[in-house]
C-alpha cells in the first residue's frame, strides 16, 4: 500500500513537467485587459480626467510588464514589455508636467493599444 | 537644398528601404507627419511620437537588424527640426 501511494506521488510530480504549456493564461490576460483599458482611456483625452485615467493606464501596464519581467521565459515579450511600459510612463509622466494636446493622448493610448494587443498575440500563439 | 527638399529625400531613402525589405516604414512615418501637420502637435510631442513609431516597429519585428534601426532613428532625429523649422 505504501509503496503504492509512493509510486503515485513519484509518477504525479514527473507528470507536471510533462504537462506544463508555455501559454500562460494570467499573462495573457493582463495584455489584454491593457488593450482594453487603453482603447477606453481615450474616451477621457481632452477631459480633466484624463490625467486619472492615463494614470490607470499606466498602472495596468507596470503590473502586465512587472508580471511579464519576472517571468524566465520570454526575452521577447520581456523586450516588448519595456517598450510599453515606456510609452505609459511618458504619457503619465507629460500629464503630470503639462496638458498635452488631445490628439497626442488619443495617439499615444492608441500605440499602448495596438502594442498590448501585439504581445497579447505573440502570447495566444503558445495556447495548445 | 531647402527643408521640404530635404523631406522628401529622406522619404525617398526610406521608400527604397521598404521596397528592399518589403515594409511600410515610409508610409508609417508619412502618416505620423501628417498628423503632426493636422493635429498641430508640438515638436515635442512630434519627436515623442517618432520615436515612439520606431519602438513600435522594432516590437513588431519590422526592424530587426541594427544598420535598420539606425537608418530609421536618424531619419526621425531629423524631421522635427525639418517640420518645425
């Protein structure tokens, strides 16, 4: 009986090496919870909360960036986290000096869109 | 040579560019110039912008080798100066 329970834990502990995916769903997700985010922030250039709502964005993009960085497997995506990560923080840190123009807030979000929506795909491509 | 000239040339490097490497470069950059031009943005937020055009490229894998990335920065280090006169 012991040696039975022992084979089963011995064969269970080999099987999730086995069945790990590279797809990681949470990180999926937090790039496409920032494409969303993004997309909807624009809705707010223009306005006086539009400096909360960058800030959200920027948030959103620190944690999906964070969670992404601290991964090992991905270099590439770690790459295309930086360079979003980069966009937020001087969209955030320009409202924080100035208010810059609407046409330059609504652009800027639309790159953080289209860049989340980027990594978001690179990352579906794992899904098996 | 005068600004618009020297615009152009540019332009025109970079069409070559995409044609031998089958991109959208010049067209990505043509369409950021004429929003900066309708949008009226300042040229800090012209230069911010080109820049961030380029980032988005190398994410996009569009430019990949070094020799590429330098052609494209040194274009856009060009045109705020060349807009904004």
């Amino acid at each position: 009986m012991r040696a039975a329970v022992l084979l089963s834990v011995v064969l269970l502990s080999g099987c999730a090496s086995l069945s790990t995916t590279s797809f990681d769903a949470v990180e999926y997700n937090h790039w496409v919870q920032v494409s969303h985010i993004a997309k909807h922030a624009a809705d707010a250039c223009g306005k006086p909360e539009a400096t909360v709502a960058v800030s959200i964005v920027a948030q959103q993009v620190e944690l999906a960036a964070l969670y992404s960085d601290l991964k090992i497997a991905n270099p590439q995506i770690g790459k295309g986290a930086a360079i979003m990560s980069n966009l937020a923080t001087e969209l955030r840190d320009r409202y924080l000096k100035e208010t810059p123009s609407t046409a330059y807030c609504k652009l800027k979000l639309e790159l953080i869109d289209v860049g989340a929506r980027r990594i978001a795909e690179s990352l579906s491509k794992k899904e098996t | 040579m005068t600004a618009q000239d020297e615009l152009q040339a540019l332009i025109a490097q970079l069409a070559y560019f995409d044609h031998e490497n089958h991109t959208d470069v010049a067209e990505e950059l043509t369409d950021t110039v004429v929003v900066i031009r309708t949008e009226n943005l300042t040229q800090d937020e012209a230069r911010e912008l080109l820049e961030d055009r380029l980032e988005m490229m190398k994410l996009n894998s569009i430019l990949e080798k070094d020799e590429d990335i330098r052609l494209v920065q040194s274009i856009i280090s060009k045109l705020p100066g060349l807009l904004f006169g």
